[in-house]
C-alpha cells in the first residue's frame, strides 16, 4: 500500500522530468526559434536572476496578495451568503432565479464594469477576483446548508440547541466538504483573474511582469513568470488538498 | 376489517400522576386525519410499548409526545405542563442512527454534543463522555468516528448521548428494528438494565410484537387509518426478564396470541 504509493509518487516525477526533457532538446535542436522558446535551462537561469537581482519577489508577493485577498473576501461573503440562502427555503426559491442568471455571466465581461466603477486599481482587481471565485464557494455552501440531514435538526430540537450551536455544530460542519471543494475550486479561479486584472491595470505582479516580457521578446523572462505562476497554482492547490484531509478526517474513516 | 370484534379501550382521563398524557389528541396533516381522538396516559417509572400495523401513525405518536409535532385537537402534557416544544427532560432515540449521528464527530464528540448543550463545563465532560460510553459497552471505542462501528454500536452511540441528556423519559422509535436478532436480544437486554438503573420513562414504539410483551410493562395496539388505540394489555410478566423464560412463560404466549390476533383484525 505504502510502497505502491511511492512508486506512482516517483513515476509522476518521472513524466514531469521527461516532459523538461523533450522542452529542453526541442529548444535545444532549435525547432522554435529560441525568441520564442527559450530552453528550461535559459527560463530558470532567468527565474534565478530574476529573484536575486530583479523583482521578480515583488511581482510574486503582488500576485499572492491579489489572489489571497480576493479570494478570502470571496470565501466570506460566499460562505454567509451561502449559509443565508441555503438555510432557509424560501429563500433558495427568491435567489435562485437570480444566482441562474449571474453566475454563467463570464467574469471577462464584469471587468469593464469594475473599471468603470472603479478605475484601473487594486479595488477593480479585488471586485472582480472576489466575484470571479465567489460563485463555486456560494454554489457550494448553499448546496450544502440545503443537504443537512434533516434528522439532525430534529436532533438539535430534542437538545435545544440555540440557533447559534446549529449553525456552528450541525450545518457548517455537514456542508464542509461541499465548501472546501467550492474553496479549491475558486484558488484556481482566483489566479487566472489576479494575472489577468494585473495585465489590464498594469498592477504589480506576475500579470504584469508576463505580459511585459513577452512585449520585449524577452521570452526566458516570459516562461520563467510563468512557470512562477504554475508552482503557485500547484503549491496553493496541495495546500488546500491538506487542508481538506485535516479538516474532513471523518471521511476518510467512512471510505 | 373485523374492528367491531375488538374491545376498544377508552382511557379515562388523565390523573395526575401521568408523567406523559394524551388528552384526546388528534392531529390532521393536509386535510388527513393521521390520530384521532387518542387518550393515553404513561405513569413515571413505565415502559409503555406502541405497537401497530404500518400507517397506524405510531411514529407520528412518538413525534407528538417529543414536541416535534403539535397536535391540531387535544393536548400532550408532560408532568401536567402541555408541550409546546421538545424538551430536555424528553430524549429521543431515532431509528435511524446513521443519520440521527454526526459523522464528523467521534463516539466521544457525539456523547459530548449534549453535555456541550446542557452546559457542562469541558473540564468534567471527558470523565461522564467516558461514564456514559461504558454504560453503553463502548468503553474502548471513544475515537472511533460512527461510520466505523457497526449497526448495533452505532444505535448505543445514539443512547449513550441520550442519557447525556439526563432525560425523565425515553422515546425510542423503533430503535431496534434495522438490527440483526442476536444484535436486537442483547440491546433489549441492556436497555431494560439501563432502564433500571436510571427509572427513567419509556416509550417505545415496535413493530415487533413479541419485543413489545418482551420489554413493556404495558402494551397498546394502534389501529390505522387514522390512528387510536384499540388495544391495550397489561403485561405481568416477572422482572427481570429472561429471553428463555420470559418467551416461554404461559402468560407471555397468551399475550402473544392476543396481540397477533388484534394485528391481524386490523389490517
């Protein structure tokens, strides 16, 4: 069990390993003009350069930070509101007609009027990073308040648990997995808006940094960002898959 | 339906040692009558068993005596007090204990959500967690989350945290019923000791006939569509009560063959 576990951990490294490979002898053989495509090697030379002489930290932390915050404003709001309307039915009902119509809404389209509400700045990045990654936490919450068990609310009758107890004891815990899997889902959503408001508002970080790179033709500059930006998605992703088997232990017991 | 041919029994009404009294309640539920006109009395102390064809509303009796439901004629009181909602006093025991637990809480977490309700300071909770699961034979089993206990383990979970709440009266709806025989004698067993132990009340409702002479000190057949009672038998039967013995006695068979007999005229 242990051992086979091991050995796809290792295999996987191997594919990743492999695929570094074919990059750096396609660079290498020269099939794309190397303006284009600079090997792995050229790309992490520039990475490292990029941290030790250039602010390659200050456009990651940007990155982060835009992420981070957008999405911890995402996952409040969606969290409440998700608790509000996936508690009570008739609510469910009034909202949902609404929820229908703005959630397939592409965020692309929302960025025009955040910048016409708010102006190229970090309030536009926030509104739309938060909207973006709000609708699968809000889905997800909703859905889940609406799937308690019916039986436990009986139970927390019987006790007199307050209002307060239920949510806390009964609701919220019996609707994690369906939040945690909205969270994870929104951690992906929230990067690409945080890369995409930097580019449309110049704000610092990888966005930014991406865009004017590949502008210059400085294309080690360029995959350097964006394997910058690949490590936090998958970085930010084992971290919330951590996060989920900490909190949702239980499940594990059931399988 | 040979209903005339039973003796129906009208209960006079409730003295005031009831602990739990039925005073003429009916309940209609969408322009159905589910219980008609049912008066009933449990005394302190009493193991009163509820039996029943389906659709006789049983359970819905149940739900009524724990305040999940109120009555839309009549009155359900408790110690003389009419019941406007469930209280603390009145644990319920579902059928259904994979859903009635919560699965993110372990064996102890379960027990402890109603010590955490009554307002036990944490500091003494972990020594009465601990007395309450080995009052129920789960002393070993503390950390273990519900899904990972069998049936039978999992129902006495669901026990062990109604006792937590101190309760004068057990219901328990069918609490029995989704277990395999073996597993069903030996929680009968310990449901009549703890039942001893503490003198609390109990309610419980089976469709399991020979359970029901088994545990009660009284029995009451429910007739369906709607539901009233149209049976009620006395068991003296000699306690405690042995599953050998007490199945074999005369007097237990007697009753069994009075309790067959109304089931099947009222279907």
């Amino acid at each position: 069990m242990r051992w086979s576990v091991i050995a796809w951990r290792c295999a996987s490294f191997v594919v990743a390993a492999g695929v570094i490979a074919l990059w750096q002898l396609a660079a290498d053989r020269r099939l794309i003009s190397p303006v284009f495509l600079p090997g792995p090697d050229r790309a992490w030379a520039s990475l490292l350069r990029g941290f030790t002489s250039g602010d390659l930290l200050t456009k990651l932390t940007g990155t982060l930070t835009h992420m981070a915050y957008g999405w911890l404003l995402a996952s409040v709001a969606g969290i409440a509101l998700g608790a509000m309307i996936g508690s009570s039915k008739a609510m469910r009902i009034y909202v949902a007609p609404t929820l229908e119509l703005l959630r397939p809404l592409p965020v692309s389209a929302i960025i025009p009027v955040a910048i016409a509400a708010f102006g190229l700045n970090q309030s536009m990045a926030l509104f739309v990073i938060a909207f973006g990654s709000l609708w699968p936490m809000l889905l997800g919450t909703i859905h889940g308040f609406a799937a308690v068990e019916p039986r436990l609310y009986e139970v927390a009758r019987v006790l007199h648990m307050s209002r307060l107890a239920v949510i806390f004891k009964i609701a919220l815990p019996s609707a994690a997995p369906d939040i945690l899997a909205g969270m994870r889902l929104s951690l992906t959503v929230a990067l690409i808006l945080a890369v995409v408001c930097e580019m449309l508002a110049g704000l610092d970080g990888l966005g930014q940094w991406v865009l004017l790179s590949a502008r210059a033709f400085r294309s080690a500059d360029l995959f350097a960002g964006v394997m910058l930006l690949g490590i936090i998605g998958y970085i930010t992703a084992l971290a919330m898959g951590a996060a989920e088997s900490r909190l949702l232990r239980w499940q594990a017991a059931r399988r | 339906m040979a209903e005339p041919a039973l003796a129906l029994v009208q209960s006079s009404p409730a003295p005031a040692h009831a602990q739990i009294a039925f005073d003429k309640v009916a309940l209609v539920l969408g322009g159905k009558a589910i219980i008609d006109t049912i008066s009933l009395e449990v005394a302190a102390g009493e193991i009163l068993c509820v039996v029943g064809a389906s659709g006789c509303g049983k359970t819905t009796a149940l739900r009524l005596a724990a305040g999940l439901y109120q009555p839309t004629g009549g009155a359900v009181r408790f110690e003389g007090e009419v019941m406007r909602a469930p209280r603390r006093e009145i644990a319920v025991v579902f059928q259904d204990y994979g859903k009635a637990l919560l699965p993110w809480r372990t064996a102890a977490g379960n027990v402890s959500l109603a010590l955490e309700t009554i307002g036990m300071p944490s500091a003494q909770r972990a020594a009465r967690i601990a007395e309450l699961l080995a009052k129920v034979g789960l002393a070993g089993h503390a950390a273990k989350y519900p899904t990972e206990m069998s049936g039978g383990m999992q129902q006495r979970l669901q026990i062990a945290r109604c006792l937590a709440q101190d309760p004068k009266v057990l219901l328990m709806d069918e609490p029995f019923g989704a277990l395999d025989a073996m597993t069903r004698q030996g929680l009968q067993d310990e449901m009549l000791a703890l039942v001893a132990s503490t003198g609390a009340t109990v309610v419980f409702v089976t469709h399991d006939l020979e359970e029901a002479i088994y545990l009660g000190d009284r029995v009451v057949g429910l007739l369906p569509h709607p539901g009233r009672v149209g049976l009620e038998l006395t068991i003296d039967l000699p306690r405690p009560r042995d599953q050998l013995a007490t199945r074999e006695h005369p007097e237990f068979l007697r009753l069994r063959r009075a309790l067959f007999d109304f089931i099947k005229a009222s279907e």
